[in-house]
C-alpha cells in the first residue's frame, strides 16, 4: 500500500465513529448509533431544545426518537431547498418541517413511490451532478429502473455503518471477510465491503466465481474467516461442493445472506454445510447496503435507524399498524446527501418488534424479515398469493435442489404451475418429495381445493446447465391478462 494511500485511509478512520466505538462493545452496533446522536445533539440547539438537554451520558428510546424526528426536520429542510421533486411535492401537500413533533405526524407527509422516482431521478438529486462520486442503477425487478446516486459522504456513511454491522457479526482485527457476489447487475456491493474492511482494519477476499475450488483456494490463501454474500449464489456454490468437499474444515465463523431474502430452508443447509451460524442482511439500492441485520438471537433484523426511519404502513390506506402488525416498510432518509428518500415505499412487507432484544439492546428497533415483495408478488387460484421465498421454504429444504424456476401458465380455467427444477440426482422419488411439499403450502393446498389449480409439476434440469438467475427472475409468469 503506498503512503498516500495509508495517509488517506487515516483521515478517514478518524473520521468514522464506527473507530471511536470500544473494542468489547456488547452491542457495537447501536453503540454507533447513540454516538450519532450524541454527536447530532452537540451541534444542535434545536435537538437540544427538544431533549431538554444539552448533553447525554446514556441515550434511551425518547431521545434517539426525538433524534430522528429532528434528522427528518432537518432532510425535509434541506431537500425543500434543494430537489425539485420535494419542493413541489410539500407545497402541493401544505405540509413544513415544523409540523413534525412525533411518529404520528409523519403520515402528514406524502409517501413517495418508487414509480416516481423512475420518471425522473434527476429531480431528486439535491447536489450539483459533478459532486456525486458514484450512480448506482437498481436492478429493477418490476421493470422500473431507479438511479441513485452519492456523494463522498455518503459512501463514508455507508462505510461507517457497514463497519460497526461486521464489528456487530463479530468481527475482529485480523479477521478476513471473503466477499461472494455474482457479477451481475449494475452495482457492485463488493466494493463498498472491501472498503469497509479497509477502513475498520478487517482483510478482505473477493471471489465471483461458481467453482468451488476457485472459492476455496481464496479462502484458504486469505485465511478468510467471514462470509459475506448473495444467499443464492452461496447455496450453490454449497450445494454443487456436494458431499466432495468438506467446507466446515475452512473455519469459517460466521456467514452473512445479503441482498436477497434468505429462507429457513436455505440457511438450514448453509449453517449445517459450512458449519456455522448464518445471518440475514436487508438492504436496497435506494439506501445503500446493510440496512437492517441479524444479530444472534436471529429474531428480527436490526435496523440502521441513525440514517434511516421505518415506518410499517397498511398499503391500502397508509395509516400505521401496530408493532407486531405486518405492513409495507416505509423509510426516510436522515442523513442522505445527494438522494434523499422521504417516506419512500420499499414495497416490501415486513413488520416493526418493540424495542428491547434479547442481546440487550436498548433503542434499536428490529424488522422482521422482509418477506413478500409487493412487486414479486403473484396471485394463482383464487387470488392466493405467492412470492418466491414461499416456494424457496418448500423446495430447499432438500439439499439435492441447487436451484428453481417457476413458471405460471394457464389451462382453461386453471393456473398451471412449473417448477424447472435444477439438481444432480434426478428421481422419482425426489418428484415425490417435491410434490408434497409444495402441495402442503396453503396457497397452493387451497387452489387444488377450489380446482383452480392444476397439481405442481416438476421438470428437471441437470445441475450446473441452467445460468444462474437471481430471485428476481424466479417466477415467469406466462398468464395473459391476469391481475
Ligand atoms: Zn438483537
């Protein structure tokens, strides 16, 4: 590493408050977070006013709430002034940053949608274009292509939070995070997190390669001790190693399921391959990586709620629903420089858990696993919806699946559902085995019931024939004109 590199990476360090959280933190994570706000608070009357302090030793669950609700004061502030899309947008709505005190003013506020932001991603820009560092384009699932873009500062703020998630995994100085992402799409997380590890003084191995013993050998030459990747792609990395390779002799630690849902099923087989607890990441393009992670109780995904503010919504009305109550995920941007997102649907469904968590957190408030994607989402039968990782519970339980492709026709009156199912040891006895499994999904046990269902069919493919395909592209739907 030349000097100038090493001096630049000690700039940042400094910085970063993921540095300044102590190394036997129980709870790196929301450590971080009270640190923002401390760090917020310092600097501002308003805040201050609000807590009636002017400094905290210990930050609860009122003050770091009356730190959010001053950040998304001051983001609507600052994207009135500065995106075209806002300014308009509250006007239209009569609504002004002072007029939200509390969570239950924030449904004053429009809800923007992610159509809207594909129209127009330029009217959402709030910095002059030659002062962004990076645009990333979302891989757009629903066919709706959304750019975002960021500043220096905000892939610092990303990388700070994406050190204080690993130090919360667990990681140490000294420790290797072996990076395992398909290169596909337009952005490249692997980046971000070797920059991240760069910054919090963790190694880092990159591999995008299918081949085990191309993944293994980084790992071995690394000595990498953390896995971080697309859950998919590690489950069939996993799964095509087979019973040839014994990858619980690599020491990994820990392994990290990022940027796509991660089902029972599959986490079941990945901790019992690679011989260690796996956890869950939830992140969007929108917001950057690592928005949300496990930590292990693996109840519930801990929230970034020092850049971001979540909201669980019903999506028909837009009123709140209680904690415990599944909904759409709304966000707010707090601290977001060249893109700003306020209350941003996610369209994913998910659900907010009261605060405490068995780990001992005191504020930091947890989501469940986003599940259903609202735009992944597909109806058969009688209006039963279904989502891929319905299908991934049922299907992966079995280690012989390395992967699935639905398709969804129509017969007559009834929905015919075809699962092209990839593996090395096709039977019929796994058809069997398929079969009821699927049948047994209450959606699917339903359809049959009401004969507007067809039996699941099962068609094999050999293991490593079919391109790999991520969750996006799992259902084709081949119905005309069908809601
Ligand atoms: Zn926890």
């Amino acid at each position: 590493m030349s000097a100038w590199k090493r001096v630049k990476i000690a700039i940042v360090r400094r910085k970063l408050l993921s540095n300044k959280i102590p190394e036997d933190s129980e709870n790196p994570l929301e450590e971080w977070m009270a640190l923002k706000a401390k760090e917020t608070l310092k600097k501002s009357p308003e805040l201050q006013k609000a807590i009636g302090r002017k400094k905290l030793d210990t930050v609860g669950p009122e003050e770091f709430r009356e730190y959010q609700l001053f950040r998304v004061r001051e983001q609507m502030r600052y994207v009135q002034e500065n995106s075209i899309f806002y300014k308009d947008r509250f006007r239209e709505a009569g609504v002004s940053p002072d007029d939200i005190r509390s969570y239950e003013d924030l449904v004053r506020i429009p809800m923007t949608t992610p159509d809207e932001m594909a129209v127009e991603p330029n009217h959402f820009l709030c910095v002059s274009m030659t002062k962004t560092e990076r645009a990333f384009t979302t891989t757009g699932t629903s066919g709706v292509r959304k750019r975002v873009f960021y500043t220096r500062e905000d892939l610092l703020a990303k990388i700070d939070i994406i050190s204080s998630a690993l130090m919360n995994v667990g990681m140490k100085k000294g420790d290797v995070l072996h990076i395992m992402f398909p290169t596909v799409g337009a952005w490249d997380p692997s980046l971000m997190l070797a920059g991240a590890c760069m910054v919090a003084g963790y190694g880092s191995s990159n591999s995008a390669s299918v081949d085990i013993s191309e993944q293994m050998q980084t790992i071995t030459e690394n000595n990498s001790t953390y896995i971080i990747g697309l859950p998919s792609f590690i489950y069939r990395v996993t799964v095509l190693a087979g019973e040839r390779v014994d990858l619980k002799s690599l020491g990994i630690k820990k392994g990290i399921c990022a940027a796509e849902p991660l089902s029972e099923a599959m986490r079941g087989i990945l901790e019992e391959a690679w011989g260690c607890p796996v956890l869950d990441v939830w992140g969007m393009t929108e917001f950057g990586l690592a928005c949300a992670i496990e930590c292990d109780e693996r109840d519930g995904l801990h929230t970034d709620e020092a850049n971001m503010l979540f909201e669980v919504i019903d999506p028909e009305t837009g009123e709140h629903v209680p904690d415990g109550e599944k909904g759409e995920l709304v966000v707010t941007s707090l601290n977001a420089e060249a893109t700003p997102l306020i209350r941003y649907r996610t369209r994913d469904i998910s659900f907010l858990y009261p605060p405490e968590c068995d780990c001992g957190t005191r504020f930091n408030r947890r989501i469940g696993k986003p599940g259903g994607r609202l735009d992944l989402m597909t109806k058969i039968g009688l209006g039963q919806k279904v989502y891929p990782l319905l299908f991934d519970e049922a299907l992966l339980q079995f280690p012989e699946v390395v992967s699935y492709q639905l398709t969804i026709d129509r017969e007559g009156y009834k929905d015919v559902l075809t699962f092209c199912v990839e593996t090395e040891r096709p039977d019929e006895d796994l058809r069997q085995r398929l079969v009821d499994a699927l049948t047994s999904i209450a959606e699917i046990e339903q359809g049959i019931d009401e004969e507007l269902l067809e039996p699941p069919r099962i068609e094999f493919r050999d293991a490593g024939t079919k391109d790999y395909a991520s969750k996006a592209k799992v259902i084709v739907d081949r119905r005309k004109h069908y809601d």
